[in-house]
C-alpha cells in the first residue's frame, strides 16, 4: 500500500500489474469497503496484464478522514490527480455502490479519459426508502457501538441466502469492527452525509457517453433494481444485468458470476479499441 497526498489528505492506494502501461482499471470502493474488498476480482485482471489501481476515498478505511460532508466532485479531482502521479491517462471504472456513483460523475466530469464505466448497485436518485436506511446507518454510528453498527446494517445490504450461509463470518466481522477505531465510523458519517447531498444526477446521465455496464442484485433491497433500470434508460450505451439470489453486496455475494461480467464486458472493450 502506498500514500498519495493531495491538499494535506493522504489517499491510500494500491498500483498493481504493469505499471508501464498508461492505461489502467481503476476500482472504487463502496462506502464501507476499502481496497481489500477487491482482491479476488483484481488478480484475474493483473494475470492477463492490465495495470489495477484501488483506492480508498478521503473518509475512509486507510485514507484521511477530515471533517465531511465531501461533494463527488472532491473525490473525482483527487482520483484524476492520483492517476496523473502515476502516468496513467485512461481507465476503465469499475465502482460499486458509492464508488459507482462517483464512477458516473467522474465519468460525465472527464470523459476524455474513460475508456468504460461499470456500475454495480448504483443509483442516480434517492428514494424515502434509500434515505431512511442511510440515516439509520448515520444513527447507529454516533452510538460509538461498531459492532452493534455492523450487525444493524446486515439485513439492509445482504441477500438471505448469503446471511444464512456465512453467518460465522459475519459475526467475526461485526466483533472486529470495534478494533478499526473510532475514526472509522466518524469517516462513515461523512460519507453517508455525502451520498444524501450528492446523489441528485439522473438529469445529467446522458452526459455518460463510453460504454456502460449496469449490474443489480436482484434481491438488493437498499439500491432496488428500478435505480439501475433507470440507469439504462438514461445512459445511451449501456447494457443491463440482473443477477438472481443477490443482495447489495455482489462483490461478495456473487463474486464469480461478478467476475465473468467484469472481465467479458473490459476484454469486449479492448478488443473494439
């Protein structure tokens, strides 16, 4: 891991593959998440060749958390100057959830330099539904509680068949949330403060002019299937995919179906450049 510092903020990062290339697949995180949350879906790309760069966002894991709320805005201009310290010029933008989102403004922001876009469980609006969860969360956060945190925010982001068949798993990550600090769940708060401001941009999806891949859970009960249907009928060159048996966290709860996806739509995207 390694530090990249942009107006006093320390962006964690992670520069994989070639690094000779001047093109790369850039990941962005969910909110929760941070760069390891990637690992099992970055090898195969590396293995084939391509240069990878994760990073955390200011707010969270292993980067600076100031004092938030942020914009999307501050996220792009701090990817982009990350990428140009490294002599990267184009990407490819993978994001799920909150990265997603940020994927799509950076993507309407520099369009020049995105090669393609995938938007796993994205949304470009907010609901009351949405918004209720992500204030709870904001609740269960100032409680101080990061284990009373996690377990509260399971039902909202994993699909049944996942919480049955990795319940032991969850509660040793719930019992370890605690260890992560106090700065942790100051950094969520930001950042949820941040998606509720932030996430008013359907007007501008037409703007998204690479190639897009959508990809829902179909179980996903905090970002509804109708928020990546609207996805597609906004953005001109995009294509749909839902995947059955899955909450919000498809990364996780359908890590191998995720990577044929992944790596089909960025080798079609190579193979027409």
């Amino acid at each position: 891991m390694s530090k990249f510092t942009i107006n006093n903020i320390n962006i964690a990062y992670e520069d994989l593959g070639d690094s000779s290339l001047d093109t790369a697949i850039v990941f962005m995180n969910g909110v929760m998440a941070s760069m390891s949350s990637w690992k099992m879906h970055v090898e195969p790309f590396v293995r084939l060749g391509y240069r990878v760069v994760c990073h955390d966002f200011k707010g969270q894991l292993l980067s600076s958390k100031p004092e938030g709320p942020y914009t999307f805005h501050d996220h792009c201009v701090e990817a982009k100057a990350l990428y140009e310290s490294l002599n990267i010029k184009r990407i490819h933008i993978i994001g799920t959830s909150y990265g997603s989102e940020v994927g799509m403004v950076y993507a309407m922001t520099y369009p020049e330099s995105v090669l393609s876009l995938t938007v796993i469980d994205g949304v470009s609006e907010i609901d009351e539904v949405l918004r209720r969860f992500v204030e709870s969360w904001r609740i269960m956060c100032l409680s101080n509680d990061g284990e009373a945190f996690f377990r509260g925010m399971l039902p909202s982001i994993y699909g049944e068949s996942y919480l049955s068949k990795n319940k032991d798993a969850l509660n040793a990550r719930a019992k370890a949330i605690p260890s992560l600090g106090k700065d942790y769940l100051l950094g969520q708060i930001s950042l949820y403060d941040t998606f509720l401001q932030e996430v008013n941009f359907t007007h501008r999806l037409h703007e998204i002019k690479c190639p897009t891949l959508i990809i829902c859970g179909e179980d996903d009960l905090l970002k509804r299937p109708k928020f990546s249907r609207i996805l597609y009928e906004h953005i001109e060159q995009s294509e749909f995919i839902l995947l059955p048996d899955c909450g919000h966290v498809t990364i996780f709860e359908q890590s191998e179906t995720l990577k044929t996806c992944l790596m089909g739509f960025i080798l079609k995207q190579d193979r027409k450049a």
